[in-house]
C-alpha cells in the first residue's frame, strides 16, 4: 500500500511518498523565487558563449539560466551535416527573447538548465511541439508498442512529437485524443501568453506537487492526505482528472502531519552520513560537489561459516538499501560504491543483478557502467533537483553530520511548524533556544521574526543554545513571567 502526504500548512510545502508506511522519496518547497523544473519563462539572452556552444539567459530570477545549443529549436531542424559546423551565434543573439522551460533547477553555484524545446505533460503524454519524435515507455510490452506508434504518427503534425506514457498500455484511444488535444492547448495558451509579457517574465508554472504526482500516481497508491484546505482543494480536482480518480483527505488533527507518519524521523536519519543495515553491517555515505562514494562495511556482521557467503549476503543487502537511499536522499551525479571486495565474477553478477532490479523502482535515470578494475562500482544518477542534504543542510566546521549542519533556512521553517503547535493555546509568548549560527541569522533578517509573530499572534523570546542540531521551547505563558525567567537563568 502507498500514500501520499502533503505538509502544505506553512510556508514551506512537503510532499513524501509512502510505502507500507516506510518513507520512499520526499521533496521541499519554498518561497522563493528559485525557478521550479517545469516552470516555463519568457527570457533574455544576456550573453553567447561560441566556446561552449551555450547561452546564459536572463529568466528575472537571481542566477541566469544555462541554454544548449542541442536544446534550440532552431539547431534541431537542421540537417546532420549542418549541425555538425554551425555554431550558437549564428542561430541566436543577445538580446532577443526566447521561451524556454526549466530542465534542472539552481544547485550551488549554478543556475537552472533551460531547454527551449518545451513540453507539455499529462498522465498518458508527454506533448513535445517542437521535437519530431515518438518515443513509448520501456514498460510497456513489446506487442503493444506498435499500435501505440502507429497512432502516434497519425495525431501529430509535422515538427511535433510525443512520449506515450505506462498508462497507455491498454490503448485507451479516446482518452488519449483528448488529452493531446488539452495539451496542445496549454501549448497554443502559453504561446499566447508570452506574446503579452516582457522578457524576463513567469509564463505558467504548475502547483508544486504536480511534477512529483505524475510521476509517483500508480494503481498502489490508495490515498493522497493533505493539512491545507486550499492545497486540498486542488488535489482534489487534480486527482479527479485521472480516470480513476484518487482520494484526497484532509487532515485536520492536532498532531503534526509528518509527525503523525513518522516522516520528520526518516528524514532527519536520510541526511546522516551513516545507515545501518539488518544485519549489523553499515553503509557511509561522504558526499563531494563532484561525486558521491559510498562505503560498504560488515560491521558486527561476520557470519558463521562461509566468509564469500557473508561477502555476497551483505553485499546483496548493501546494493538494495543503498539503492532506496539514493531516491530518498535524491543523490545525482556520479557515484561510486566500495563494496565488500569479492574475487569471483559470478557473486559480482550476483549484485549487478540485484541493482538492476532495484533500478526499475525509481523513476529517475540511473546508468550502471560496472565494476572497474580496482573492484570500485560506478553508477550515474540524473539530477533534477537539488539533493535532500543540499536542500536541508549546508557546509560547516561544526561537524555533526558529516560536515554539514541545517541551514538558517530549515530552522526558520522548523520554528514556524513548532509555533503552530500552540495555536488555540492561551498563552501569550514563547521563549525558544536556538542554535547559535541560526540566532545570528535571525539578527540579521529581523523582519523574518516580525512576520512569524504577526502570523502566529505570539511574542517571541528568542536565546541562543549550545546545539547546532535542535531548536527547543524553554518556557510558554506570559511575557512578563518569560522576561523574568530569562533574567533568573542569566544571573
């Protein structure tokens, strides 16, 4: 069984997918004007780069985008020979508007990878108006797939092109016209929509939990569960428009929505470095900006008898739990994983099998290259968002996890989601501990403290603690009686 939970109560909105009550991937959303994958913008070209073939472009965010030129328009309607010798400035120049569509959203330093060539998602399509290509899901059976490409060529015209997603397996004909038909609507609406705005300008951006939805949304689900009146509202009417529609319930108990589910503890152990299998072994995960290694150890494991018996069985169970753990803490990139040494090339097929299997269950590219001659194992993830340590943690000398504490950001939210707890409380302030580098941040953004006490109806007291991990609440009640306890602990 699977179910969706959406934390949509406070500023930050968080989704998680849950199954058999285990917490499977989770993703954050906050306000800011970081642009979301997806999000489609009018922009400006602000500078050409012949040397990289690229483009940076103005999209009226912090950081510039980042275009291709394998992501033009312009450069995919050409001949092979012709793509081989033009270059960027000869098809696009500073200056002009464009529109494009968010591929990757800002990590670190880097803005957002942009495509121009856009598309339209639906929960049988994917519509391409600009990419003449059919392509049918892997899943689906080999004696399907030529019906579903037959009627493919038929819908579209010349230039545009499709994905025919696993729910089209069946061949749903009628369903699937009229989804192509919305679909070049919202295409034909958003062209439209940019003829009247100014570079750089938002043109449509979907609610936050649509991306994740089309892709976790399968028959296991059996409820969505949400703490947000408006948020549950389209839910509702998003979850209407499958076939057959999802129950979307709302949640309105005292108890914290992820509290409730367990999900705010498996979040706080995904971003520890350490993870702890059945058997005693362990697995370390040390995070780079280049790539991600992994560590297999046996740990208390030892086994008995057979030591390449033990080798393969907690290498087997290494290779499964590291495989959740790279969805759940949404790792991309290159990574590389020390398993336990093993000599014989039948027990390292034996894992590369068990990876395989495990790979069909995230829906997120994943390329296996194999053992290398050092008996390293190498894998690529592709990125779409920045990781859940990333996301929740930065770097720092303060070394409790692994070099990473929470950042400003993740506190101030957390603090927002600890204060509602008192909400119909008849209490006046509240005195809360802070971590010291959070206390700083607070100082400095001062408003931020201001908005929460205005939205909660509470006076803040705020102190600095001696942990980098926990905001805590010393005391409620009045203000008076807070200034006077602060007073006492100080002396």
């Amino acid at each position: 069984m699977q179910r969706v939970v959406v934390n949509a109560a406070g500023m930050e909105k968080r989704i998680a997918l849950l199954n058999n009550e285990k917490l499977v991937e989770c993703a954050f959303y906050r306000p800011t004007k970081k642009p979301l994958t997806g999000s489609i913008y009018k922009g400006k070209i602000q500078k050409v780069l012949p040397g990289m073939q690229a483009v940076f472009v103005d999209i009226g965010t912090d950081k510039n985008g980042f275009l291709h030129k394998d992501d033009l328009p312009a450069f995919q309607k050409l001949s092979h020979n012709e793509k081989k010798s033009i270059s960027i400035s000869s098809l696009i120049k500073e200056g002009e508007s464009i529109l494009v569509q968010v591929a990757k959203e800002e990590t670190g330093d880097k803005g957002a990878k942009l495509t121009a060539l856009l598309s339209f998602t639906g929960h049988l399509l994917v519509y391409f108006p600009f990419t003449p290509h059919i392509g049918i899901s892997k899943k689906i059976k080999e004696s399907k797939r030529g019906a579903l490409q037959s009627w493919g060529h038929s819908a579209l015209n010349n230039g545009d092109g499709l994905i025919i997603r696993t729910g089209c397996e069946e061949f749903p004909e009628k369903a699937m016209g009229l989804e192509l038909d919305s679909l070049k609507r919202q295409f034909n609406e958003t062209i439209n929509e940019a003829a009247l705005k100014k570079a750089p300008s938002l043109i449509t951006q979907s609610p936050f939990f649509y991306s994740l939805l089309e892709r976790w949304l399968n028959p296991h689900v059996q409820e969505i569960i949400v703490d947000d009146f408006d948020t549950f509202n389209q839910l509702k009417e998003y979850a209407a428009s499958f076939q057959n529609p999802y129950p979307v319930k709302l949640y309105h108990e005292k108890e914290p929505l992820f509290r409730r589910y367990g999900i705010d503890i498996d979040i706080e152990k995904a971003i520890s470095p350490l993870v702890w299998l059945k058997n005693g072994s362990s697995l370390y995960f040390n995070v780079t900006e280049a790539l991600t290694a992994i560590d297999v150890n046996t740990g208390k494991f030892t086994g008995k008898k057979d030591r390449s018996k033990t080798v393969v069985d907690t290498n087997i169970l290494a290779a499964k739990e590291i495989m959740k753990q790279l969805r759940l803490r949404n790792i991309a990139g290159m990574v590389v994983i020390d398993f336990i040494t093993m000599q014989a090339n039948e027990d390292k097929e034996q894992i590369l099998s068990v990876l395989r299997e495990e790979i069909k269950k995230d829906s997120s590219t994943i390329v296996i290259y194999g053992f290398t001659k050092m008996g390293l194992f190498e894998m690529t993830r592709k990125k779409e968002r920045p990781s859940l340590l990333e996301t929740l943690a930065e770097k720092s000398n303060d070394e409790w996890i692994g070099g990473y504490r929470l950042r400003s950001e993740t506190l101030y939210f957390e603090l927002e989601r600890s204060i509602k707890e008192y909400t119909f409380e008849d209490i006046e302030a509240l005195w809360i501990e802070v971590p010291p580098h959070f206390a700083d941040w607070l100082e400095k953004n001062n408003d931020k403290l201001t908005w929460l006490e205005k939205s909660c109806g509470y006076k803040l007291f705020i102190s600095r603690g001696d942990s980098n991990r926990k905001s805590h609440v010393r005391h409620t009640g009045t203000a008076a009686d807070i200034t006077n306890r602060m007073l006492k602990d100080s002396d």
